[in-house]
C-alpha cells in the first residue's frame, strides 16, 4: 500500500510592496534636503526611473538598497522607507 504524502505548501512570495512607497520617497527627499536631480544622482537612477517609483512602481532590489542606505543616513529616514509614518501608529 501506498501513503500519500503531504503536499507542504510553502508561502514563499515576499510581503506586499507598500501602496504608499512613493509618498514615503517625496518625504525623504525632503528629509535630505536634496533636490530631485541630487536626490537621484545619490541613488544612481534616471530621473525617469525615480517617476516610476514616485508613481507606485516598486525599485529592484539594488537600488531599495540605496534608498534605504540613504535613508540611514538621515535621522527618522529609516522608519520612514520601512514603517511609514510612525506618529500615525
């Protein structure tokens, strides 16, 4: 006889990319006091891919990097790209 083997399903698929990424890049620009150009020249991205990302489209993995070690550098920055606005929670 033979025993049917449990099928493991595995929930390998990343959480949800935040609907409000885009708003939480304007705020840390302006966190970093940068302008659009510098602020995109920082992350080595055209400034057609920061409108992208600006319009919802999430960044590869590279450049969230970047964003998110420019970021650190700036105090409340990290919470910000990674919580969201932590005085509403």
């Amino acid at each position: 006889m033979v025993t049917a083997e449990r099928k493991r399903t595995w929930n390998n698929r990343p959480p949800p990319f935040p609907d409000d990424f885009g708003e939480r890049l304007e705020r840390l620009k302006e966190l970093t006091g940068l302008s659009w150009g510098e602020f995109a020249e920082r992350l080595s991205v055209t400034q057609r891919g920061l409108a992208k990302w600006r319009n919802g489209g999430p960044p590869s993995g590279a450049y969230l990097w970047a964003i998110i070690e420019l970021a650190r550098e700036v105090p409340g920055g990290y919470e910000l790209i990674m919580y969201g606005d932590l005085e509403e929670g």
